[in-house]
C-alpha cells in the first residue's frame, strides 16, 4: 500500500472518509455490533473510492467537564451535557482501533484516527501513519508538542500531523 504521501504526490488528492463515532448509529440501525457497523463503514468507503477512513479516539471523561452545557440543538439531541454526549460514544479503545487498522490494511485503506488525549496519541502511535488533529481540539498545541517528542517531525516530507479547518 502507498502512503498517504506517495498517494497525494501522485494523484493530487487524497480523500479521507470521515467515520467520526457515526458507527454507532449505524449498528443501531441495522442491529449490529459496534466493530461491525465500523467495518461495514470502512468497506463502503473503499468501495468507493477513499483513500482513508478517520476515526475519533477520545475519552468522555478526558474532553468535557461532568457539567458542561450542550451547544447544539436540543430538538435533536436531548442530552443536556457534553459529557454525557461524549460518553454514549467513547466505548472504543486501543483494542478496538487495532482491530479496524488491521481490517483497514486488508482492504488496503489507510487507517486514520484523531486523537483527544494523550493516551490516544499514545496508542495511536502504533496504528497511524499520520495523525490528524482537530482544529477544535483545546489541546490542538499541546498534542503537536508531544507528538513532536514521541518522534515525528511536525514539518517535513514526512509530516505526520494533519490539522483541519471546520468549515461549515
């Protein structure tokens, strides 16, 4: 598989999927398992086309304040708190994202995750080939440096840090 480099100097685009925490949705749609739904996800992305599949690798409790407010639209999310929002979602882990990177590898999709924390950069450091950081992320700095000191260059041909701009 070429890297995501190789594949942007090739091409001139590089298009990644954003799974997000979505396959929770999806497997309560379908009723199927949390890994399933996730997999399916990143089948279908291959299938049409995408280079990449990103994931969020966050823990509730690590993100947001046990009482900070909601800041979206109650009529369609009735959770008061984003940490209770963020807990419905965070059931994934090291384990869980090491099996979807090697299921990622066999479709031969690049495998990507953004990390919310430390220990996610931590465990992610074994699966990425790039890490790719939130530009809503509070700890967007501090997460640079200490991917920085884990050894990968932040400016270079080899950069491993992607931070996006939320348009919308």
């Amino acid at each position: 598989m070429k890297t995501y480099f190789e594949e942007l100097k090739e091409k001139g685009y590089y298009l990644i999927a954003e799974i997000g925490v979505n396959y929770y949705d999806i497997a309560e749609k379908k009723r199927i398992a949390l890994l399933d739904a996730a997999k399916l996800m990143i089948k279908e992305a291959k299938q049409c086309g995408i280079n990449a599949v990103k994931f969020q690798s966050y823990k509730a409790e690590k993100l947001a304040a046990k009482l900070s407010p909601a800041y979206w639209d109650l009529k369609e999310e009735s959770t008061t708190s984003q940490y209770e929002l963020f807990k419905k979602y965070d059931l994934f882990g090291k384990h869980e994202y090491t099996i979807l990177k090697k299921y990622c590898d066999e479709l031969e999709i690049m495998f990507m995750s953004t990390p919310f924390d430390f220990e996610a950069v931590d465990y992610l450091q074994e699966l990425v080939e790039i890490y790719k950081i939130s530009s809503s992320a509070i700890m967007v700095f501090l997460l640079s440096i200490f991917i920085y000191f884990l050894g990968h260059p932040l400016t270079s041909s080899n950069n491993r840090i992607i931070v996006s701009s939320n348009l919308s």
